[in-house]
C-alpha cells in the first residue's frame, strides 16, 4: 500500500504519456470546436450567446486543470509538464485544424481575413495561452493537493468560478466591453489568474 500512494505522489513524467495527453487534449479540443461550430447555426441572439458561453468555459476548465490532474503535479516540474501537455493539445489541434477542418470551411475564418491571409499572426498566441491556462491550473492542484490525492475539479473550480462571474461583472457592467462569449472567456482566464495568485500566497511552500 505504502509504494502505492507513494508511486501516486509523483508527477506523471515519461514522454509516451506527455505525448498521449496532448494528442488526447487535441482530439477533445477538436470534438468541441466542431460541436460550437455546428450547435451555434441552431441558436441566435441570447441563446447563441449563452451556448457559446458555456463551450468557452468548459474548453477553459479543460485546458486549465486536466492536464495538471492527469499528470499530478506536485512540483514545478509537474507544473511545468502539465504545461507541455496543453501545448502539445493545442499543437495537435492546430494540425487536425489546419487539415481537416479548414478544407471543410467548418467556420468563418474572420482572423485569418484580419492578418491579410494568414493565420499565424494569431496562432501561436492560442499556443501560449494555452500554456498559460495550464500553468495556472495547475498551480491550484499542486497547492489544493493533498498527499498523493489529486483535488475534486468541483472543489478547484468553486473560488475561480466566483473570481469569473465577478470579473464579467465589473467588465459588462462598466460597459468595458459587451456581454459576449469572447468576455467570458476573457472573465475566465482574469478569474484563473487571480485565484492562482491567491493560491500561491495561502501556499506554506
């Protein structure tokens, strides 16, 4: 029992299972994004907005905390590994993207029109940001870890969730910006980053 809860405290490190994750996250990451493309011709108006809304979310909750819960982080280096398995996601996703879903004009590709043509002006953006989600993620499950135990998602997401509503809040309220999906994603990530702030100073390491 003892070298089992032991072996249950280490990060997930070997190469064949960072790979296999970030192929999995790509795959998730391309079911969802055809699923918004396709659900959102249905909806118009608010219902539109409030379906969008709850894509962008869950894709957020994804990239935020699975890979830090798939690979235990427990140290900077399992922080830094789940980072590289949302960066891998985001890199397999860009190839089945690029492949198979741009020939099927599955969506409008508003930015590429934006960058004359081009869309790697703001892809490797999506690249970094996915890293960054990640990261925070999984700042939260290291300090909310307890033993070899990985935290509950619902317990990881219950202060960042009151961090998001919050900022999308103060955002829509002050007329900053309009209530749209693209603001609660950005609400999302300001809630990601302060809560991970918050984590890191009640943390006793």
């Amino acid at each position: 029992m003892t070298a089992v809860a032991e072996s249950q405290d280490i990060d997930r490190s070997d190469a064949g299972f960072i790979v296999g994750s970030g192929f999995k996250l790509g795959i998730v990451t391309v079911l969802g994004v055809v699923v918004f493309a396709l659900v959102s011709r249905a909806f118009e108006g608010t219902a539109e907005m409030v379906f969008q809304s709850v894509m962008v979310l869950a894709g957020g909750v994804v990239f935020s905390f699975v890979p830090a819960l798939w690979i235990r982080s427990r140290s900077m280096d399992g922080m830094a590994w789940a980072m590289l398995v949302a960066l891998l996601g985001a890199l397999f996703f860009t190839v089945i993207d690029t492949a198979v879903l741009r020939p099927l004009n599955l969506y409008h590709w508003t930015w590429d029109a934006i960058g004359g043509g081009s869309g790697f002006w703001y892809i490797p953006v999506w690249w970094m940001l996915s890293a960054y989600l990640s990261g925070l993620g999984a700042v939260l499950v290291k300090n909310a870890s307890n033993g070899e135990q990985n935290a509950a998602l619902p317990a990881l997401l219950m202060r960042t969730g009151i961090l998001t509503v919050i900022a999308f809040a103060a955002i829509v309220f002050t007329n900053t910006l309009p209530a749209t999906s693209a603001v609660v994603a950005l609400a999302f990530a300001v809630g990601l980053t302060i809560d991970s702030i918050i984590s890191a100073v009640q943390s006793p390491e």
